[in-house]
C-alpha cells in the first residue's frame, strides 16, 4: 500500500510529497553493513556477477506515475511471490533515482518485454535520459501507472510492502489487474546479453 512507502520514506527521512516538476533525488547511501568483515564469506563482486549471470531471467520494466510525470526503469530481477493473495516482487537498488518517485507514487505497472524490444529495455536502462521519448504507452486500468504499448504481459500493482535486502530494496506488489496478449517469445537476460527463448 502506499502508506508502506512513506513509512519508507520517512523512515530514511526522504519527503513524502513532492512538488510538481520537482526531480527526485536519490536516497542517501546506506549503510550496507550486515555482519561483521571477520563473517563475511570471500566472495569477490566480479565472480559474484559473473556465476549469478548464468541464471537467465525475463526483462521487465517497473513504471509508475507521480505528479511530475511517468517515470520507470529496467528491470530482471521480478518474480511472481504469492498466488492468494495475488503478490508479485521486485528488487530495486537502494541508490535508485527512480525508485523514490514509485514509492511516493504508491503504485506500479510490470511491462514483461518481448523478444523484439531490447532497444526498449535499453531505453529503461539509461540513467538520467527522457525514458518516456518516444514510447507508446496507456494508463494502466486500476492504478493510472504507465502501461507500455506492445508488451506481450503487464501487471498492474499497488505497493503492499518494502523489505531491506543489503544494497537493494525488495519491493512487494499487490495485484489489482493484469493481462497478456500470449503471442511472441519473451525477452532473455544472460551472462550480460539479450537473448530468445528456443522453443
């Protein structure tokens, strides 16, 4: 819900309303601290990236509208989290620009990519740039979130919940619509690439 984000947000002592065409500034850094050095398993970040790599996941992009405009990001690491009731999941870096303005929004759209929209992802990717350029898109039916023209699958989300997660947030939706149009591949992340799924 969205009272879940501004208990966030207050919590990091982040505003919880923001004014019009006001850009939204990224969270502090936190203290990403969790255990002591002396338990801290040796596990370099680049071997950490490159083992994880191997896991091939699907590419969404999380957006959401608060009073400035849209706004929205890639993102690889969604997961359906709970049938009943209908919970869905993402992760989001804690040094996100993106992720105050969704939060304060209390709401999100899930747009899954197909096969032929990497250049979209891409887009999403950029930090800093006009993401919503060019891009096609409707209001989403229950939360008015940013729902991408062509996308083979989208779920439509109010904020029910925001756990820590060391550098990142893991952000749990609740489902209030949703749809697909079940035609066309999905979109593939592995090892640092874009790629098709083989049927």
């Amino acid at each position: 819900m969205a009272a879940t984000a501004v208990r966030y947000l207050r919590s990091v002592g982040a505003a919880t309303t923001a004014a019009p065409q006001t850009p939204a500034e990224a969270l502090p850094r936190p203290d990403l601290r969790a255990v002591r050095d002396d338990e801290r398993l040796p596990v370099a970040p680049d071997e950490f990236r490159r083992v994880l790599g191997h896991f091939a996941s699907g590419v969404t992009v999380i957006t959401a509208r608060d009073a400035a405009g849209p706004t929205g990001f890639a993102c690889q690491s969604f997961a359906s989290l709970s049938l009943d009731p209908p919970l869905v999941s993402f992760m989001v870096a804690r040094t996100s620009t993106t992720w105050p303005r969704i939060a304060r929004a209390g709401t999100f759209c899930v747009n899954v990519l197909g096969a032929e929209q990497g250049a979209l992802c891409r887009g999403f990717a950029v930090s800093g740039a006009d993401k919503f350029a060019g891009v096609a898109y409707e209001d989403a039916p229950a939360t008015g979130s940013p729902l991408l023209d062509s996308v083979p699958a989208w779920i439509d989300c109010r904020i029910h919940a925001v756990h820590t997660g060391g550098d990142h947030l893991i952000v749990v939706g609740r489902v209030e619509a949703l749809g697909a149009t079940e035609e066309g591949d999905p979109l593939l992340f592995h090892q640092g690439a874009f790629g098709r799924f083989s049927r």
